[in-house]
C-alpha cells in the first residue's frame, strides 16, 4: 500500500469518526437556537420578556413557521452564497491564468 493510500484511509476514518462520534455522544441533547437561549438569559435576569418584533414570514402567514422550512431558507441562502463566492473565486483563478498567458506572449525575451 503506497503512502498515499494510507493518509487517504486514515483521512476518512478520522472524518467517519467526526460525523459519527457526535451522534452517539449526544442522544438526548436539545438543540435551540440562540435567538431561544438569548430570550431564556433575558427572562432569568430580568423577568418578563416581550420581543421587540415578530418576524415578516411569521407575520404573513399567520404562524410561526415549521422548523424544516426554516432549516430550508437557511440551506438556500448558505448555498447562493457559496455559489457567489465559488464564482467569483473562479473568475480570480481564470484571470490570473489569463494574466500569465498575456505575458508569456508578450515576453520579448522568447
């Protein structure tokens, strides 16, 4: 088995371990998000807490909104923005490639 092999083998037990470890150690975690914890601190200090607004979704439609329509707009947003950013990274990587493709022609040394 070449060197190679064997990072790529280790590589993906250790990524396996990541992804599976957390799911075993944390079986009955609650998971909350921190607009709910922010609003928990403010009621333990404080006493009673009002929200400042309701959101526009929630609004519109009368009612909050489930919680896999909300994971959906956030995996939307997350991947426009990686697209952006993957499009402009690709049009810096092609104009550097242009770049030095325009000056190895220019090159009066050739």
């Amino acid at each position: 088995m070449s060197k190679n092999t064997k990072t790529v083998i280790i590589l993906l037990a250790v990524a396996v371990l990541i992804a599976a470890v957390p799911l075993f150690a944390l079986r009955n975690a609650e998971f909350g998000g921190s607009d709910d914890a922010g609003s928990v601190m403010v009621e333990e200090i404080q006493g009673e807490y009002t929200p400042w607004f309701t959101p526009v979704l929630e609004t519109a439609l009368g009612g909050e909104l489930p919680g896999e329509v909300e994971s959906l707009i956030f995996c939307v947003q997350t991947g426009i923005g990686v697209g952006v950013i993957a499009f402009f990274m690709g049009r810096f990587v092609e104009r550097k490639k242009w770049m030095k493709a325009m000056e190895d022609t220019d090159d009066p040394h050739r």
